[in-house]
C-alpha cells in the first residue's frame, strides 16, 4: 500500500480469473430400431404313441355245468370274453365254444412334421456414425 500526501490510502484491486466448467446435453445423433418377422419351415419327426387291440379267438369247446355262466375276467392285461352258443344233441346242453381275449399294446410310430415358425428381428441404425447393429 502506498501513502499519499494527503494521508489518504491507494488501494489497488488484484483480479483474477477463474474458469469454471459448466456441461449441458445437446443432440448427438438418432438411432432407429426397426423390427422384422422372418418365417421359416423347420421339420422335426416326432414319435406318437397309439393302441392297438389284438383280438385272439381261442377255442374252448367245454360243456358247462346246468347252472354256469361264465363271466368275462381280467388276465393280467388281457381280457377274456367268453363266448357260448348251445349245440342241439338228444340232450340240451351248453358248450363253451370260445373266449375273445382281448389286449392292447403301446405302439410308437415317427410322425412327420413340418410348420412354419416365426421370429422377430432387431435391427438398430445410427445414421450420425454409419453403424449398424443386427441381432437375430
């Protein structure tokens, strides 16, 4: 500080400059997303079960009793169906002439199929920077 005459004080101001960074977002660029549906045909073979019944006519030719009536029965996984007609002889009597034996088994045949399937692809385009982005 200097002193003047006068007493009086001359001050002199010191400035300085400070930079402070100040961001802000501005627009860059675009990107566009477009979507597509491909269709294509895949084919797999496929197994598909089924049954079928086997029928075997076993004949019996046994003469029942006056008062027996033979009932259907379960053998295992086959069932016996008895099958009875009267024969005409001096004497009426009933025969057992056959059972029906019925069952059934699990068959597997391949079955072809062919569909078509859909699936959906992205596609992302960002013009500013000629970059493409595909995934599928």
């Amino acid at each position: 500080m200097e002193e003047r005459e006068t007493g009086d004080v001359l001050r002199v101001p010191v400035v300085e400059e400070r930079l402070i960074p100040q961001t802000s977002w501005t627009e860059a660029g675009e990107v566009q997303v477009t979507k597509q549906v491909r269709t294509s045909v895949e084919e797999l073979d496929v197994p598909v079960h089924y049954e079928e019944a086997i029928v075997e006519r076993v004949p019996v030719n046994r003469v029942l009793a006056d008062n027996e009536t033979p009932a259907p029965r379960q053998e295992g996984d086959v069932l016996i169906v008895p099958v009875v007609h009267e024969h005409l002889v001096v004497v009426k009597q009933r025969v057992l002439a056959e059972e029906i034996r019925i069952s059934k088994r699990v068959q597997t045949r391949t079955q072809h199929v062919a569909e078509e399937v859909s699936r959906e692809e992205v596609n992302l385009t960002h013009p500013g920077l000629n970059a493409h982005s595909a995934q599928g």
